[in-house]
C-alpha cells in the first residue's frame, strides 16, 4: 500500500481520487490545510505528497518532507511555478500532470470573453430583476478582430481554433514558436500594438512575470481586452487597475490573480476582505473574475486523478521511471536521464 498525504483537498478531488487510488492500492490522506513550512509534518508516514497550485513547495518545505522521509511530490497540476524543483533535485521526485484538459481552460477562457464582451453577467442579473433595459449592455462583433495570445502550447493552441471559429484574425507570440503550424507569430511589442483582445497562455517563470506591466499597457490599443486564465504572476495587478482607471483597458477577464494563494478556492464571503487591490479590481464593472475555475471540468478531474495515480504507480513500482518527472535539467543535458527513459536521479 502507497500512502500519500493529499493537501488542499476539496469536495470535488475525492471521488476520482477515491475511485483510482481504491483500484491500485493506493491510500490518499485527505487534508483541507495547504503544504507550508507548518504542515509539512502531517506528511510523517506518508511515501509521497500530492499537491495543487496554491500549496508552499519551497526549499524549507522540501527539506522537512525530505527529513520525514517523503519521496515523491506528485502534483495534481500542469504549472509548478510553485515548487523549487532544482531544490528537489537529489532528494525527493517531482511529477506533474502536463495535460488533463486544455480544451476545459482554452473553453473557459472562452467563455469569460464572451461573457464580458456580451455582458451577459449584467444582463443575467438584470433579468432576474425584471430589468429588461438594453441600456449600457452594448458589445461588439469577434468577428473580423485581432486576437493575440501570447504561448502556443496546448491550451494555446486550442484557443486559437476556437477563435478562428468566430473569424477572428489570430497573431501569436511564444518564445518557441511551432513549425508549420500557420500561426502568424510576430514580436510580444506587435502583438501588444495589434490586438483587440490579449490572452496569455505561457507559464509563469521569472522572464514571464509581469510581462504584462504598465509599460506593455501602454503599448496596447485603447480598449484592448485582456484575458488571463494562466498565472496571476503574468500581470502586475497594480499596472492593470491602472489601466482600467485610465479607460486604456476596456476589459480584464481574470481567473487568476498573483495573490489568489490565500484567498482563491475558499468562500470568503462572510469576510472583510484584506486585499484591496483584488477588491477594487472586482469592483469594477469591465472586470470578471473567477476563482482559478478553467481548469474544473468532470473530465479534467478524471485525467488528473488518473494520471496522478499512474505517476505515482511508475515511481514506486518497476524501475522509478516516470514519463512525467520534473527536474531542472530535463531536456537541457546531453545525458538526460529522462531521455534515456530513467529516473531523473
Ligand atoms: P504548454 O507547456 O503546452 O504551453 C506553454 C507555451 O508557452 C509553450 O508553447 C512555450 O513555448 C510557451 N512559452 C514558454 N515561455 C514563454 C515566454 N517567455 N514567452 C512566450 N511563450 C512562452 O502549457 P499549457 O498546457 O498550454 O498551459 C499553459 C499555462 O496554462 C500553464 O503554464 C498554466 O500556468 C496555465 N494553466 C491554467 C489552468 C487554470 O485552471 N487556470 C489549468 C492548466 C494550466
């Protein structure tokens, strides 16, 4: 039996988890609380630890689950801007989930554009008022505009099918850009001059962070719309407000927030809220936020649950090898282990 300390666990993860770890001999400890430096230590007994986007994976943290002799951190999503892999290295495994459902963030992402532009959340509640004014709900056509979007991986790219599905002329930027894709690549600069609508799709890494920052608001069209369902960190928060208060951004649909750690993923109602930036940001009426939501769909959380299982099964049984092992020098060394289909050390 493998026994894997589950943190921030949610209503939703059990089932799939339940259902995958029952069928392999797998017993998940399910825990509400969050990994840090404090809770690392509910982890004693436990041969690895899944965790998800908001959990503390750092140097300290890593140390202690080391210490209590964890050897696997399986984390249940694609980005692991939160962990502190080259830390990690030498002491305990890291594995993610590289894909489960692009389609279900490329959708949503989708979906918080529609929204905005159509003003449907206004118009949604005005009905229900029995409000039938039209006044101020005015949008416009996605068809025959600009859309760039910035990361061509998976979700990327499948946002960009989406978009031409409506007509839209797409441009893109990626640091990578894909051969024979006919994608029209051009500089992040032309692309933050062309477009009508902006949506970010590349992970948060330090030349990333705040590449959305007043100085690229103010290369950008007046009105632009600007999509993030990526990583809070890709935007400067205060940058942004700013250009909403300036009337340079038209919109901002937001499903992550460089902050959300302690707020995202809880009910916060009955709270005063301490983060005045998130609070003025939601205030606005040209802002949609959702609460690191693209990701929940019924088939993302299967292919998690599934995938995590099945990393966990490739790390502790037969050679160690496991397809989706993380460490800092994957692909960047001529004798990759990986590459040789071994473990990563
Ligand atoms: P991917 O790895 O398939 O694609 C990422 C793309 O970004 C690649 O083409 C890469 O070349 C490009 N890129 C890397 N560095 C770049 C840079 N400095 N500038 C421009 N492009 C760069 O990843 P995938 O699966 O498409 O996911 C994208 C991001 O979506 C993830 O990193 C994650 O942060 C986020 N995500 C959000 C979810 C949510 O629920 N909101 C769920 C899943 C992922």
């Amino acid at each position: 039996m493998i026994k894997v300390a589950f943190y921030d666990a949610k209503a939703y993860d059990r089932p799939s988890f339940e259902h995958y770890g029952e069928l392999n001999d797998i017993r998940f400890r399910f825990l509400e609380t969050k990994l840090n430096e404090d809770t690392a230590e509910l982890a004693r007994g436990c041969d690895a630890v899944c965790v998800f986007v908001n959990d503390t994976v750092n140097a300290e943290v890593i140390d202690r689950l080391y210490e209590y002799g964890v050897k696997l951190i399986a984390l249940r999503s694609a980005g692991y801007n939160n962990v502190d892999v080259p830390h990690a290295f030498g002491k305990i495994h890291v594995v993610h989930v590289p894909a489960y459902s692009p389609y279900a963030v490329a959708e949503h992402a989708i979906a918080l554009l529609l929204t905005s532009v159509r003003r449907i959340h206004k118009a949604y509640n005005r009905t229900r008022e029995f409000n039938f004014s039209l006044s101020g709900l005015t949008g416009f056509d996605f068809h025959g505009k600009t859309v760039g979007v910035v990361g061509t991986g998976k979700i990327g790219r499948i946002f960009i099918d989406i978009c031409r599905g409506f007509g839209m002329n797409v441009i893109a930027y990626d640091l990578f850009p894909a051969k024979d894709s006919g994608i029209e690549y051009v500089p992040l600069d032309e692309l933050l001059e062309r477009s009508d609508i902006i949506s970010l799709h590349c992970p948060l890494t330090d030349d990333t962070r705040h590449m959305i920052n007043a100085e690229a608001i103010g290369k950008m069209k007046k009105g632009v719309v600007i999509v993030n369902t990526s990583r809070g960190g890709l935007i400067d928060a205060e940058a942004l407000l700013e250009g909403i208060k300036a009337r340079k951004i038209g919109a901002a649909c937001l499903d992550v927030y460089e902050e959300e750690a302690d707020v995202f993923f809880e009910d916060r109602s009955g709270h005063i809220m301490d983060d005045e930036l998130l609070s003025r940001l939601i205030s606005m009426p040209n802002v949609i936020v959702t609460s690191h939501q693209a990701f929940l769909t019924e088939e993302a959380l299967n292919n998690i649950a599934e995938t995590t299982v099945n990393n966990i099964l490739s790390c502790f049984r037969n050679d160690g090898f496991c397809d989706n092992e993380l460490c800092y020098r994957c692909g960047k060394i001529e004798e990759c282990r990986k590459e040789r289909k071994q473990e990563c050390f």
